[in-house]
C-alpha cells in the first residue's frame, strides 16, 4: 500500500509522530507539494493525503492508482469530490479535532482587543510605570464583556463551544445560521434573523463555513447595519469578510476592532491596508494549530484510513 503525503509540514513540523501513519504501508512523507509536482509525486499512490495541495479533476485523471483521499484538515474544499466519486475514490476529512483549540482563540483575540496585554507590557519594560505620579495607568481604552452582546454567525460544533465561553464571561450571546438547529433553541444562545444580529452585537464572531451563499456575507452592506464601534473576530475563513469593506468600516468608525486569524489570499501576496490600521490584529492561521489540535487531527486522519482499509469507512464527505 503506497500512501503519500503532499504537504505534511504544517501538520507536522517535527513535534509528532508519522508512526501510526507508516504502520499501515509504504509512506512517503513531503514537507511542500507545488502544483506541477502533485502528479509526478503521487503517479503511483493508492492513498493520498493532503492539507491544502490542490487536488481537482485533471489531477485526479492522471493518477490510475488512487483510490482514497485523505484531507488534513476539516475543509475540503480542495478536492474536487464529486469527481472523485465519479472515479470511485473516497474521500475523508477530519472533523471537530480543533473544537476547543479555535473556540480558545476567538478570546485569545477577543481578550487582547479589550486589554491591549502586550502593549501595556511592553510600556513597563520600557519604564514607563516607574515615572508616573500614579499607582496605575493604561495607554488604550479597555473593556469588560460582561453585559455585551455576542453575535455568532454559524452554530457548528466551533460556534457553539464559543457561546459556551462567552457565556462564562456573562455575556448575551444571538447567533445566526441559515438553517437552525431544533436541539439547540433555548440553550446558551437565541437565534435571531441575520440583520437583528448585526444591529445587535458588540462583538460578531464567524463560524460558517466557505460557500457561495456566505462568501463575502459581511460586505459593505453588512457593516453598514452594525452598531458603531462594534469588534469582528474571525477564526474561520478570511472570504467570508470583504477585506475592502472591512478597512472602510474602520475608517469610518463603524468597526471599532478587529481579530483576524484568516485572510482572503493566504499567505497573502502583498501587504494588506489592514497591516496599517493599529486595532486590526492579524494572526497567520493558527487558531487551529496547538499541539494537543494536530495530534487529534494526525490520530484520526490515521482512524480514517484504517477504516477505509477493513472496509468501513468514516468521515467520507462524498459518500
């Protein structure tokens, strides 16, 4: 059995173990896949496994052997999989393994936007606290999240962990989605219609997933029916906020704050005008990436394929 894995850096750049991977066949493990080294690289794999090297249709094509698709993460829209099934080859993702790990994020975010942590420290090292006439001072405004109100936009496994933590903060949490969810009415959230969240919420926190119905869903309509100074978190997908509508929203006051954990072109090509905007902090997609998150997400990539391989498939996302 030839398994190969086109980009396993990301995943593992060194702190976990590829054992439980190599013990079900013969595995060829590459640190980066570019696009025209994809085919050359898996001619003549059975088991394929990627993060986010493109694998589309005239790929697929060219690869008689394959027969299972393995994601490493829980998006897979890097696949083409409904050609896959056309072909007969399964493919898998990886679903909830980063629950808690980007739910932690959201306020690791959240909470430096309302304490400015880093700068504060910063300014006593610098001996800024050793010459004031004061016992205290603070160099930006700061904010308690009791009593705000949190609009979460997507009730996923992620969202609704999220609600959970702002709840133990006392915060109101709405939420948003376009097909809610029965078990969930009456729980640590109330859903509202999509414009009632955006008038509503202090702080909007995405956790849809990427499709043409939510690409760009805060544009600059969106903003313009938000409350003034209001703070967006996002440690989903970066096409879901129109990044030219979010720096005019921040020019006109509308958005107060921003935690960005994703961006529309990643890593992005060239410098963003949200570089430049001091309350707009950006981090390199990491939400998802403690150590504890990987080694969840490595342990049941491995489950999938051992499944595959007795006969009893999980976590097929083209069934």
């Amino acid at each position: 059995m030839k398994i190969v894995v086109l980009d396993g850096r990301t995943l593992n750049p060194g702190d976990l173990s590829w054992e439980p991977l190599k013990a079900l066949g013969e595995v060829t493990i590459y640190e980066r896949t570019e696009r025209e080294q994809v085919v050359e690289r898996s001619l003549e794999a059975e088991i394929l496994f990627t993060n986010k090297t493109l694998i589309r249709k005239e790929t697929i094509d060219q690869l008689p052997s394959l027969k299972y698709i393995g994601v490493l993460a829980t998006g897979f829209n890097i696949v083409d999989v409904d050609y896959a099934k056309e072909k007969g080859i399964v493919v898998t993702n990886v679903p909830s393994y980063g629950t808690q790990a980007v739910a932690q994020f959201v306020f690791a975010h959240l909470l430096e936007i309302c304490h400015h942590i880093p700068d504060h420290v910063a300014s006593v090292r610098e001996g800024k606290w050793n010459r004031q006439a004061d016992f205290c001072y603070w160099n930006q405004r700061l904010i308690e999240l009791a009593g705000k109100t949190l609009g979460i936009i997507g009730t996923g496994r992620i969202g609704v962990e999220t609600a959970k933590i702002a709840r133990a903060f006392g915060m109101r949490i709405i939420a948003y989605t376009p097909r809610p969810k029965p078990e969930l009415i009456g729980g640590d959230f109330d859903y509202v219609s999509f414009d009632q969240l955006l008038a509503s919420s202090d702080v909007i926190s995405l956790h849809c997933p990427l499709t043409d119905e939510t690409r760009n869903i805060l544009n600059h309509d969106a903003f313009s029916k938000m409350k003034e100074g209001v703070i967006i978190i996002n440690t989903s997908r970066g096409p879901l906020i129109d990044e030219s509508a979010l720096v005019a929203a921040f020019k006109s006051g509308k958005v107060y704050a921003a935690g960005l954990d994703v961006m529309a072109v990643e890593p992005p090509k060239e410098r963003s005008p949200l570089y430049d905007i001091p309350n707009c902090h950006i981090t390199p997609h990491i939400a998802w990436a403690p150590v504890e998150a990987r080694g969840r997400l490595l342990g049941i990539a491995v489950d999938n394929l051992k499944a595959f391989l007795e006969g009893n498939i999980i976590n097929q996302v083209n069934p």
